[in-house]
C-alpha cells in the first residue's frame, strides 16, 4: 500500500484561525493504518487529500489545498484515538461555524477511510 505524502498534492498550512472540536473515536491499528495510508484525489469528484505526518493527520480540500482538519491520534493500549481536532475558521476558507457538523463530518471522512477496499 502507498503511504501518501505531503508533497503528493497541493497543500496550504492551517490558519491561525482555527478551533479545537472534541471528537471522539477509537480505531484498531489496522484502521489506523489505512487512514494513515492518506488519499490522493484521481478524478474532479475527490473532494478531499489526506496525509500523515505523524502524530497528525491533514485533511485538506483538494481543489484549493486548503486544510480543513488537523487529526491528532494517540495509542491508547491496543488502538488508537482520536486525542485532538483542529478546524478550520478562517471564513475566507471555509464557511462551516458548526463544531457538531464538523466533528460528524470528520467521522464520516476517516471512517470512509477505514471502510475501503486495501
């Protein structure tokens, strides 16, 4: 499996205007291991680019680069967590205020990941 990289795509930084939100998951390793794999946009439908750099992961939109979310992850015995989140809030960014619409949309993103075919 390719391991994606920063350099593999387009990237701007996360602004300095941004806010935690509490999200909280538990992955296997195994599921860690394919949201750390990333994705790399293939066609004008991929709406998102995801690496790790570790301890985070970096969601940013792929027509813009744009980070959106930061994911840090902890191990916690056997798994690993969801330790911290940053959202983007720079309104010329990213319009989205709402931290439950965040948080359940960042779910949605990584759980994609942890569902794929390897």
């Amino acid at each position: 499996m390719r391991i994606t990289q920063r350099n593999d795509w387009k990237t701007e930084p996360m602004p300095s205007t941004s806010t935690n939100i509490t999200v909280e998951k538990l992955y296997s390793q195994e599921e860690f291991d394919r949201i750390t794999a990333g994705v790399i946009p293939e066609q004008m439908e991929d709406k998102w680019f995801i690496f790790y750099e570790a301890p985070w992961v970096y969601l940013h939109r792929s027509w813009t680069g744009l980070c959106i979310f930061k994911v840090r992850f902890e191990v916690v015995g056997e798994n690993v967590k969801i330790a911290e989140v940053q959202v983007n809030r720079d309104p010329a960014q990213y319009s989205n205020t709402d931290d439950e619409r965040d948080a359940s949309l960042l779910r949605i993103l990584l759980d994609l990941r942890v569902e794929r075919d390897v």
